[in-house]
C-alpha cells in the first residue's frame, strides 16, 4: 500500500477480516500525527474564547495539511451543544484577525478551532 500522507510504499498483514478495508496511511506516520485535541481558554471581557486545536507544533507542507484535515471532526465531539459563536482559524484567517480582532463580539462565549495551534499571546492586549 501507499501512504496518503508521506507517499511511501509500505507493508500490510492481510487476514480475512481487512481482506476489504486497507489501511491508508503508514504506521509511521500514524504515530507521527497521533490526533490529540487540546484546548485552551483565553478570556475576554465579558466570556471567553474556548480554544480547541489537535497539533501543538508541526511544520507540514499543504499536501500533509490536506490529508490531515480528516481529523478535524473530532473538534466538534468536543464542543459542547450549547449556542456559541465558531471560527475556524488557518493561516488567513489569523492574519486577517491580526488586523480585525477589535470586532470580536465581547460577551458570549466564542470557540476557536485549528488543526494546528496558533500564538493567541500577542492578541491578550486587545481582546
């Protein structure tokens, strides 16, 4: 088989039970990109932004970042049903919210969700 993620040609143990369903990324690289979802609280005046995020700090090209999308469901198990206000963040989006976050509606509760971690640091000042 090959691998979705890193294109490599790797090895499967074929049984009865997965005759029809192989797997589609290696196990190198399912333990490299082991989903574990994180959050963080960042408080504003008036509520606070719930941040929800699967990987800390990885540096993958837009081939990776497209095959690791699949896993961005496992946000949403996450958040809890009550109405709030979501943004999905990537790259333009945080740097258009660099420029915008005064406009960020000040009561509520607010989530934020990434595949991977942005510094929201920066932005303590102005929220």
């Amino acid at each position: 088989m090959q691998c979705i993620i890193c294109r490599e040609y790797f090895l499967v143990d074929n049984n009865f039970s997965s005759i029809f369903s192989f797997p589609k990324i290696c196990p190198q690289c399912l333990k490299k990109y082991d989903v574990k979802p994180q959050v963080e609280v960042i408080p504003i005046q008036g509520g606070e932004i719930m941040y929800y995020y699967l990987y800390d700090d990885l540096q993958v090209n837009r081939y990776v970042k497209l095959k690791l999308l699949r896993y961005f469901n496992r946000l949403y198990q996450l958040i809890p049903n009550n109405k709030t206000n979501i943004l999905i963040i990537d790259d333009t989006v945080f740097e258009q919210l660099k420029k915008e976050i005064h406009y960020l509606p000040r009561s509520n509760k607010i989530v934020f969700m990434s595949l991977f971690r942005y510094n929201f640091e920066d932005f303590k000042n102005f929220i």
